[in-house]
C-alpha cells in the first residue's frame, strides 16, 4: 500500500496529467536503487519495532537530499548505514527502549546494546548482499555508535548522523515522538527540534533542520489555525 492517493476533486476541470513531469526528471525525487532495495528486503525484519521501519525509511531520503549537498560524501557509505542503523533494537524490549531514548533516558546500557547489535545485524546483511568488506568495515563503524558517539568519524559518519537526527523534526518524527511521550504537537515540536539542532555536523543537515522546525511552527501558529476554521466554515 502506498501512503498516497487519488484526488476527489478536480476544481479546473480538466486533465492536466499530460504536463506532469517524469518522475527521474525531478530534481530531489528519490527511491531506493537496486544495491539498497536488496539491503531493505533484509534489514525490514528487523525495524518492526517502535516505527524504526518508517523513521528508516525517512532517513534514507533525508540522506538523500543531504548527499545532494554534501559532494564529499559516498552514498555507498552513507546509504547501506542508514538503512541498517537502528536493526539493533530489535533485540531490546520495546518498552525498555523507551525507557532509553525518553528525555532524561535512563538506560543508556540499551543505547549502547541497540549499536553492538545493530552493527553485528548489519555486517551479515551487507555479506549477504555482496557489498565490498573494506566498505562493510566502515559502515559497521559508524552503525556501532550512531548515537552514543558526540563526535564523528567521517564526512559520511556526519551524513548518517545528520539524517538520523533529522527525522526528529520532519512530519512523521515528531508525530511519533508524540505518541512515545504523551506530548501534544507543540511539546513535540519543540523537544525535537531543540534535541535535534545542535547534534547536527553539516551546513546542509543545519539548514534542513531550521526549515522543518519553521514549517512545523507555522503549522501550529494561531494564524494557520484560523485559516484551517475559516476553511471549515465555507
Ligand atoms: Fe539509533
Ligand atoms: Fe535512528
């Protein structure tokens, strides 16, 4: 099932479908290649637990825009790691992991498990899909310690943990940070993007997040509430 759907409405009139561009014409369109589309098939198993199968799946074209800007980068480096990142909480309790990634989180020997874990998941999925070892050895570098470590190993350390990160902000991540915490969308936005931004490593990940934060504030303003009331109104 895809998460789009047919309109109902059609205010011109007429059909326009004609002049819709193809989709590989379109600056900043993304979908996953052949290499992490055989990565995915492995890796969904795994990421079943607490939305890690979404918030991957986000991050992955979050990277993908961030590879845009980031030329330095390796997309053969950046984009298994962040499919396979968070395989490890698989093999923590769901709520536990809760406990662990909540503010003030209080296990930090699960952040460290869901890393140990998640790189051991990775290494077998990347053999089994034939990747280089000398790339599996640096992707299963940044995978043990994506969140635990301040600081970074590489520019494509820097890509990986900038896209992870900046789920936090985007629609889906601060849905779900809602339902983790028992937030409204106001709480939720203003954890995540106070505990997203000064986490970031890239002028590109830095400017992606100040523009998620200023829509998401724009949403929640009074003002667009009363555009959506007189919009209901008419
Ligand atoms: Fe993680
Ligand atoms: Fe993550």
């Amino acid at each position: 099932m895809t998460a789009w759907s047919r309109p109902r409405i059609n205010h011109l009139g007429r059909d326009v479908s004609a002049r819709i561009p193809p989709r590989d014409t379109v600056p900043g369109m993304v979908w996953l290649g052949e290499r992490d589309e055989a990565i995915w098939r492995l890796a969904a198993s795994y990421l079943t637990v607490r939305d890690n199968d979404a918030h991957s799946l986000y991050s992955y074209g979050i990277a993908r825009a961030l590879l845009s800007q980031v030329p330095e980068a390796d997309e053969r480096i950046v984009l298994p790691a962040i499919l396979l990142h968070d395989t490890g909480w698989s093999t923590v309790d769901e709520q536990d992991a809760l406990e662990a990634i909540a503010p003030g989180g209080g296990r930090p020997d699960l952040v460290l498990q869901h890393e140990r874990e998640g790189a051991r998941i990775a290494r077998e999925i990347l053999n089994a899909v034939d990747v280089p070892t000398a790339d599996i050895d640096i992707i299963v570098e940044i995978i043990d310690g994506h969140d635990s470590r301040t600081t970074s190993l590489s520019i494509n350390d820097s890509v990986v943990k900038d896209a992870d990160k900046l789920w936090r902000v985007s629609p889906h991540g601060r849905a779900v940070v809602c339902d983790w915490f028992g937030l409204d969308d106001d709480e939720a936005l203003r954890l995540c993007a106070y505990r997203a931004y000064d986490e970031l490593f890239t002028d590109a990940g830095r400017a992606m997040s100040r523009a998620l934060v200023a829509l998401g504030s724009m949403q929640l303003s009074p003002q667009m509430a009363s555009v959506y009331r007189r919009e209901e109104s008419q």
